[in-house]
C-alpha cells in the first residue's frame, strides 16, 4: 500500500512543526520519495540524527506504505 506525499508531510509536520518540508515523488507511483526537511529542532544534531528524527516522525511505515525516501535535512540559515 502506497502514501501519498501529503501524508508524509503531514506525519513529519506532527513532529516537527516548524519544518519547512517539500516532498517529491521520484518515480510516480507512490512508492519513491525525496523529502527535503529543514527545522530549527535538527540544529546541533548530526545527519543521522536528523533522519531518525524524521523516520521517528513517520511511525514505523518506512519499509511497510513507504517503500524509499531520499533525505536531505537541515537547520535554517537564519
């Protein structure tokens, strides 16, 4: 069973809702995404640990609904 992409953003906004997040369907079938996600709550944290804070966000459906999904993470600039 695929997700959609505002599914995805909406589970990763629960979280974390001051992240800006832009999803992207790499193949078309629901199945294959980009996630680019930037929040303050990722500031001083390693890579690792802001992409377990987004599959955290995502309740156990990597690898069942959501089959891929490519991270880029980051905090803001500011």
């Amino acid at each position: 069973m695929a997700m959609d992409a505002a599914m995805i953003e909406r589970l990763i906004k629960e979280s974390l809702p001051d992240a800006r997040v832009s999803i992207e369907d790499l193949r078309g079938d629901g199945d294959h995404y980009a996630a680019h996600v930037v929040s303050d709550a990722f500031r001083g944290k390693t890579r690792v640990q802001q992409h377990q804070m987004v599959y955290q966000a995502l309740h156990g459906k990597m690898g069942n609904e959501l089959h891929a999904l490519a991270l880029q993470t980051g905090a803001p600039d500011n």
